[in-house]
C-alpha cells in the first residue's frame, strides 16, 4: 500500500502518532522491528505498545498531579494510549494500571481496524532518505538504525541503564504477614504490604550490597541510570536508611497483624515492601521500585528473605538494559523535526522524555504536526501552560542541553504562578492548563471540537 507517512516503531509513541494520522484519513506505514527476526533485551513479544517495565500510567489525578493532568490532556485529544489503558484498567488506588497484554492487544487491534494503516514486521536499518517520516523506535533502538541516527545527528547519543522490577504470582504471597492497604488508607486497599523489623531491613540491605551482579561490558562501565529508574541495589549504595526513605517506606501503612490494646489498627513497620496489581486477574503483583541488576538466582534467595514472599514463586524476574536518547535541545526543531533533514520527525522516549504517558503524548504531538504538514495548515503548539506544551518545550530547546537527561512530567515544567499560594498552586496550575487547551483546541482545525 502505498503511503502519506512512515512510522518507525511500534511502541506507545509509535502507535499513538499512527492512530492520530490514520483515524484522519491518511495513509500510514508503521514498521515494528519486533516480529521481523528482531528483538530487544527487554521486550517479550512482538504486540505493538508491549509495556517492558512497570505496569503503571502513574497519577490519574488531574486536579493536582502533572502526569494526572497529561492524561487528562491526551484524552481530551482521543488519545489510543490512554482509550486502551481504560479498556485494560487493574486497581492502582488513584494511580492509572493496566494489564500489559489487555493493553498491547487493545492497541493494536484499534490500529489494524483502520483500513489505512498498514502494519508490518521489518527491519528499517537506515533513516529514509525522503519522505514524511516519524522515527519513534525508543530507547531501545536496534544498533544499524541507531548508527544511521547517530551518522545523521552528528552528535554521539547519550546513555543509561533502565532497569526491570520482578513479578510475583498472587498465590505465591503470605497473607498471613502481608496485609492490603494504601498508604494512609487512600484509594482503597489495592497494595499488597510485607512487613520487615529493623533486624530484617538491615540484612536485606547487606544482602543488596554483597548479591552478584550482572557484569557490564566495558563500553556500557561509565553510562549512567535513570533517577526515575534506579535500581534498588544502587539506591542501597546511597546509604543504609535510603531504601527506608524510597521505595521501603513504612510511613502511612498500619499493619494490622501487629495490632495491640494500645494499637488496635497495628503500627507503622521500620520498612516495606509494596507489590501493586499488575494484571486484570489480579494474578500478578509487581514488585514497586524494585528494579534490579541483580543475577536471576541472586534476586530468588534475596527476595525470599522479605516476610511474606517466603515461598514467593516469580513470573519474571528483574533484568537491566541500555536506554539511548538524543540531544534533542540540540539536534530536534520546535516541531520535533531533525535539523538538516526535516522530513523526519522523532518521537517517544528516544527524544529524552521519559515514561509511558509522556513517550505517548510526544507521539501524540508528532502526529498532529505530521497532519498539520500532510494539510498544508501552519502548526501551533500547544500552549506552555499545558502538559503537552510544557513537555514538548523542554524537549525542543527549553532544556539545557549541556545537562540534558530524561523527563517526566512535572509542575516545574509549566510557567510559574508566583501569586498562587503554595498550597493551592497544582490546582491552580491544572485549572490554567485545562482552559487553555480548550482554547488552542477549539482555535486548531486539524484537532477534534
């Protein structure tokens, strides 16, 4: 078939610029490496948007939560990522997840519905060197594609290691020392809690420190990790309390197995260790914050020492790989477009937004202006008082480019409100951010009234 575009990538941005085209009549190739004889160290299958490390879209609060008011933004745009997220939604209290496989198979079966979407298993070793195109192949870009990127940039990509957080069959889990709640008792008791004294924290922590781990190469020795996604045994480096104050906190969960006359709802543990859903069947429970790098017999014999994951039996097991992105202040447009070769657009995590919603929404963008351009319209981006603006400012040139990392959505990307009361100023913020939206929806034709 012949095409108005190629997409390069098959993963949330990918799919979501795809939709945003192809629901609007135009012709679209999307090319998913995976299927074709490729792979990656950390995909499992070859679905189109296969969600490789948590199964959490994060806050869906969109009166005081940045990324809450990002899904906010993307729905009021029809969003396939989060339309699909809806239709695989498991119990996250106030946080928006999603069974992995409802989800990849939701997507694409909205996609191949679409007459002029043409999906297909291949490999794309080299940018095109004309016509329209959206490069949104991830942080996990298949080494000739990424050399051909680098060969075109001129610039050497930067690097981190992105890390993978086990799962744990429900039965497997003691509910006689785990316990269900969130913490504070908001949203539900939709965590499952494992409990440790100090003496069990404390040989936990020693044995994250001396537990072997995956040998690095010597070009991957010196990339650095994600702050979003630091593996449990680096944040233990940081010190012996830093777990309790991270993804081990006890504060705001009574256990109720501990409960006395004089604390009939339990006491606060010196630690814990959170699982959250991570299928519809609430048969897999995801180990929060626990991504490691540690071997796969190492995590078995430590993990087991956690009260209530005795006998824990795991559906998969934490692994670490290489995540590259592109300098994008320096070598992307305002319109996410490669300078010196404006055919091609890039979008998704490999442009240095990080996060499922955020790679998707950067795909959602690429797509609007790809139709702003396949409709002879002038592309006006969305203002930077909104999630979608304020994102794609950072990334196209708001970011300084000396220091450049990964970003997720936060309020520090918007505009300030100096007058506004700290304590009032997220509301203030998302209620600022939704009314403009409206306005920039309602004045851009190419976008839904």
């Amino acid at each position: 078939m012949a095409h108005d575009i190629h997409i390069i990538g098959g993963g949330l941005a990918g799919s979501e610029a795809a939709w945003q085209l192809g629901r609007r009549g135009y012709r679209v190739r999307l090319s998913e490496m995976r299927g074709g004889g490729d792979s990656t160290p950390a995909h499992q299958g070859a679905g189109l948007a296969e969600l490789v490390c948590s199964n959490s879209f994060r806050s869906d609060d969109d009166a005081k939560n940045a990324v809450g008011l990002l899904h906010h933004e993307m729905r009021r745009l029809d969003s396939l990522v989060m339309r699909a997220g809806e239709e695989a939604r498991v119990p996250a209290g106030s946080a928006m997840a999603v069974d992995r496989d409802v989800f990849s198979a939701a997507v694409e079966r909205e996609l191949s519905a679409l007459p002029n979407v043409e999906i297909v298993r291949e490999r794309v070793d080299v940018l095109p060197p004309s016509g329209a195109t959206i490069v949104a192949t991830g942080p996990l870009t298949a080494a000739a594609l990424a050399q051909s990127i680098a060969g075109a940039t001129g610039q050497d990509s930067l690097a981190f290691f992105d890390a993978i957080a086990p799962i744990v069959h429900r039965d497997s889990i003691d509910m006689d020392v785990a316990w269900m709640a969130a913490r504070w008792d908001k949203g539900g008791k939709d965590y499952i809690n494992c409990p440790m004294t100090r003496e069990q924290y404390e040989a936990f922590v020693q044995g994250l420190l001396d537990g072997e781990k995956t040998t690095f190469r010597e070009w991957e020795k010196d990339t650095p990790y994600f702050e979003g996604c630091m593996p449990i045994e680096v944040m233990a480096e940081r010190g012996p309390e830093t777990l309790r104050f991270g993804p081990m906190k006890p504060v705001g969960l009574d256990n109720p197995h501990a409960a006395t006359p004089e604390h009939p709802n339990g006491r606060w543990p010196y630690a814990v260790v959170q699982l959250r859903q991570d299928n519809k069947l609430g048969t897999l429970w995801n180990m929060v914050g626990f991504q490691t790098k540690l071997k796969h017999a190492e995590q078995v014999r430590l993990f087991r020492t956690i009260p209530g994951l005795e006998n824990a039996e795991f559906a998969r097991l934490g692994g670490l790989h290489r995540n590259t992105f592109l300098n994008s202040p320096v070598v992307l447009d305002r319109q996410l477009r490669l300078r010196g070769a404006e055919h091609i657009r890039f979008a998704g995590q490999i442009t240095g937004c990080e996060g499922y919603v955020e790679s998707a929404a950067v795909g959602l963008m690429a797509g609007l202006m790809a139709v702003a351009d396949l409709s002879g319209e002038r592309w006006v981006s969305p203002p930077r008082t909104t999630a979608l603006g304020a994102l794609l400012a950072h990334i196209t040139g708001d970011a300084d480019a000396d220091t450049y990392q990964p970003m997720n959505i936060n309020f520090g990307l918007f505009p300030p409100l100096p007058d506004i009361s700290k304590k009032a100023r997220k509301e203030a913020y998302t209620q600022r951010a939704k009314a403009d939206l409206g306005e920039w929806v309602a004045a851009h034709r190419a976008l839904p009234a």
